[in-house]
C-alpha cells in the first residue's frame, strides 16, 4: 500500500483519480486522491504530453479499488 493509499478514509467519498504517463514503457499508473486530484488534472493541462487521465470519479476505497479493477493491464502505486 502507498502512503496515498494509506490516507484513503474507508467510508468516505472523496475525489481521485487514476492516471499514468502517455509515453510509459511500463505497466504503472497512479492514484491520486483529495486535494492531489486538483494538482494533478493542473499538471496535466500544462503538461499534456506527460498525463493520461484514465478515470476520475468520487468514492470511497471500495469505488477506487472497482476502477482499478477496470484497467487491470496497470499495476497502480
């Protein structure tokens, strides 16, 4: 589990959003959760070539884990 993860409050909705690097050679992606959806969905209108937004949404760690399961082909940190 990443420190991220480790801030999930089980029952609580809260704004994320999954992403990885366009140009990724690898499998990994990202979770971003509160008040890093924010910062990252900035970065990636400047930086449209680093950001591939795969999904956002508002949930609880149940609806996060739910859509990872969706994009099974990355392993998320």
């Amino acid at each position: 589990m990443t420190n991220k993860e480790a801030h999930i409050d089980e029952g609580a909705k809260q704004k994320f959003l999954l992403y990885t690097n366009p140009n990724n050679v690898t499998n990994m992606a990202y979770l971003a959760t509160g008040r890093d959806v924010a910062d990252v969905l900035r970065k990636a209108r400047i930086y449209t070539d680093s950001y591939e937004i795969l999904y956002q949404g508002r949930g609880d760690e149940t609806d996060i884990n739910k859509a990872k399961e969706t994009f099974s082909y990355y392993k998320f940190r």
